[in-house]
C-alpha cells in the first residue's frame, strides 16, 4: 500500500515503517530488473502511461490517485514507467505507509526501487538532493474506497502534500490513473469498523476493507492476500502546477486543494470515458 | 430509443455557464471524445449550426454531421443528428442555489438491428455515461477555474 498524507505523526503507532534511508534506493538493481517488471505490467495489466513530457526540469512532487487494495499496480506501473522515460539517474521517491515500508523481504525490494516511509521530512531530505517525490494524499482509505467510486478523486480533505510542494518551492504534478481498482472488488471500506477498532491509534490504519478477489474470494483487511485480475490500467500525466504562481505566498489551502482536486477529477473522468468492459479495457 | 442523463453542480452563475455552452466553437474544450469537430453553415448569430463531428467512444470513432438548434435562451441547447448514428442530446440548467447552477446532459440513442445491437446498446449505455460524465466535470472545471483563477464566492 504505497501512500499517505506526508503530514501523518507517527507517534504512538505499533507499525513503524523503515527508517527514511535515501540512500537504500539502488539504480543499478533498477535498471537491471526494469525490462522483466514492465514486460510483466505491458502483458498482464497492458499499461499505458501517458504525459511524462509534461514533468518540468528538477525535482516535482507527483500527486497521485490510486486504487487496487495493498498491491496498487497503479503505483508500480507509475514508478516503472518514470524510470523507464527519465532513465534510473533521475531518482523518484514513493512516499509508502509505514505497513508497506516495514514488511520484511518486501520492504527490500520497494527501498530499493525507491519507497521510503512517508513523511515531510523524508520528502524534503529527497527534495534537497534534487530528486522528485511521489505522494498519494488519499492513503489506505483512497485506495480501498468501493468500487462504486473507483472513478472518483478521494483525498479525504488531506492538504499535507500542497504546504510540502508551496514550502519547499516544487512544482505539483498531478497524476491520475485508472484501471486498478478492477483488479478486484471493494465490497465496503469498513471505516466504522476501523474507527470502532481503534486502528488508525494502532496502525495508521483507517479502513478495515472487505474486498472479493482471487482466488480466496473474500478477504478482510487485505488478508489473505489476493492475485489482481488482468485489469487494463491507463495512467496520465497532467500539466503541472506552480501554487506559489496560481495562489501566491499566502495561498488559501482550501482554494488550493479545490483546484487540484477538480483538474485530477477532470483527468479521470476522461481516462474513465475510454474503458469500455472493465476489467478487460 | 435509450436515454441516459447525468447532471453535475457548478459554482458559477447559470447566465455564466450558460455563455460557455451557447458559443458552440467553446465545446471541443471540455466535450470529451471529440476528435474532430468542423463548421459547416453559419447561423444567424454567428454560430455554425451544422458540423461535422468525429466523437471518439470507447473503441470506436463515431462520424456525423449535427444539427445544433433549440435554444432556450440562458436555459437549454439542444442538439440532434442529421447523417451518422442516430442520436438527439441537450444540456440543461437550472439555478441550484446563489451563484450555483445545475447543468444536465441528456443523451438519447438508438442503432440500427436486432438483438445483438440491443445488447450493444445497454452496453453503450455504461459507455456513454462515462463520458457524459467526464464532459460535465470538464465543463464545471473550464467555468469554475478557466474563466477566472477565483470562483465567486470564495474569496472569503
């Protein structure tokens, strides 16, 4: 589940992420394994990635929304697919949920590419050495809201990723994609449940899903673990966004996140309008 | 033949949105699909009445020459199909509180056959909506964001 608001303490959490270590990020195994993972994303999920032209020069905070429960191919096919255009040297960071940096043996592999804990410190340490950062605002509830809203752009009100972009002085790159919530089913987000549970003190965790998928059918809470249908995912790239130029030094946040919000809604609605049989195309 | 309608909220004055709508040359900005869209005769105001459309749905390209009509002034556009697949549309608004307008899109269609194409219709159905939707949240976005960086009412 790679994701979160940047501005989320982590104080008081049982599940702690990896320790922010830029340095973890391994371009050479990036450039070696990078063939294999995208034949593996172009014949299962037939990706398409679209707009990366449009990332300006130095380092940008992506701003994404994502979908397909704890494996997010959107996520992965994004990382991919930058490193595949810009070339491995350009570093891009994913800010991840604490969950997903601090599985053992998966978190190794997800450093190497480039994961780090999500963080506003960690996504300025990556800012400074010129490097670009990928966010996902909407977090674990965006990214197992049911299925009846896969089309629609869920931040949960969380502005933490336009003070990081005005402070820091990067511009925002919105990123929509659509496709990975057809790789299995959203049935109910189980907030209620979450909330009753106390998970969000526990972990972090704000849902308590229950999804359909394969091959176990039914699974809560992500468990167990489900094989993701061959969805066709299509990602876009949209035109970047300069906040200090559109709403000055001081900008109004609620402004700010309308007007992100609404051009990402724009941009998946229209990826949206091109599926015709989900999950086939 | 098969209807389907979707409506979307725009924090704008309906005579505002209603400006965007009535200049046709505006649609191709925020009509999702279009590929291709070519004046043909001007109407009295200026407008082209006639054009040549390419809309491009789902897997297919859809061609045909439109007929641009029924205006209600600050209220409805209408829209029907004079060669190419046979379909009527209409955008519709309605005040929806101070300086908030609803804007509805109406779309009715039908194909030529039998069975296979009335299952090709439900499916259209599905299709089309996607579509109508992305064309209304493009439109609310070009008339609350694209006419003026700030929309009335938030500079509070």
């Amino acid at each position: 589940m790679v994701s979160d608001d940047p501005s989320a303490e982590h104080g008081g959490s049982l599940i702690r992420g990896a320790a922010v270590d830029l340095d973890a990020r391994d371009p050479e195994l990036i450039r070696r394994q990078l063939p294999a993972w995208w034949a593996l994303a172009t014949l299962w999920f037939r990706a398409e990635v679209d707009g990366l032209e449009k990332v300006p020069d130095g380092p940008v905070l992506l701003v994404g929304n994502h979908s397909g429960g704890l494996l997010t191919p959107d996520t992965v096919i994004t990382m991919l697919a930058w490193n595949a255009y810009f070339g491995v040297d350009r570093a891009l960071y994913s800010l991840a949920h604490a969950m997903a940096t601090g599985v053992p043996v998966l978190n190794d592999l997800t450093r190497r590419f480039g994961a780090i804990t999500a963080g506003i410190d960690a996504a300025e340490a990556a800012f400074e050495r010129g490097a670009s950062v990928l966010v996902y605002p909407g977090g674990d509830r965006e990214v197992y809201r049911p299925w009846s809203r896969r089309h629609r752009i869920d931040f949960d009100g969380r502005q933490g990723f336009l003070r990081l972009a005005h402070r820091a002085g990067v511009p925002i790159v919105p990123v929509v994609a659509e496709g990975g919530h057809d790789t299995m089913m959203v049935l109910t987000d189980g907030r209620r449940l979450a909330r009753l549970l106390r998970l969000e003190r526990l972990g972090r965790i704000k849902v308590l899903p229950v999804t359909l998928g394969l091959p176990f059918g039914i699974a809560v809470g992500g468990f167990p673990p489900h094989l993701p249908l061959p969805a066709k995912i299509r990602v876009q790239v949209l035109d970047p966004i300069d906040l200090h130029a559109r709403f000055g030094d001081e900008p109004d946040w609620d402004q700010a996140y309308d007007f992100v919000t609404s051009r990402m809604q724009v941009g998946l609605s229209e990826l949206a309008s091109r599926h015709v049989v989900p999950p086939f195309r | 033949m098969k209807n389907v309608s979707r409506s979307i909220t725009i924090r704008r004055p309906r005579a505002v949105v209603y400006e965007v709508l009535r200049d046709v040359a505006h649609w191709p900005a925020f009509f999702v699909g279009f590929t291709g869209w070519d004046p043909v005769a001007p109407h009295d105001d200026g407008d082209a009445e006639l054009h040549h459309v390419v809309l491009h749905v789902g897997s297919s390209s859809l061609g045909g020459l439109v007929r641009i009509g029924g205006r209600v002034e600050g209220e409805r556009i209408e829209w029907q199909s004079e060669r190419g697949p046979e379909h009527v549309g209409a955008f519709t608004l309605a005040d929806d509180g101070e300086d908030t307008c609803r804007v509805t899109f109406d779309l009715g269609f039908q194909l030529a056959g039998g069975l296979v194409s009335r299952l090709v219709l439900e499916l259209s159905t599905q299709i089309m909506g996607r579509l109508q939707v992305a064309t209304l949240e493009a439109l609310r976005h070009h008339c609350e964001w694209e006419l003026d960086p700030t929309p009335e009412g938030d500079e509070a």
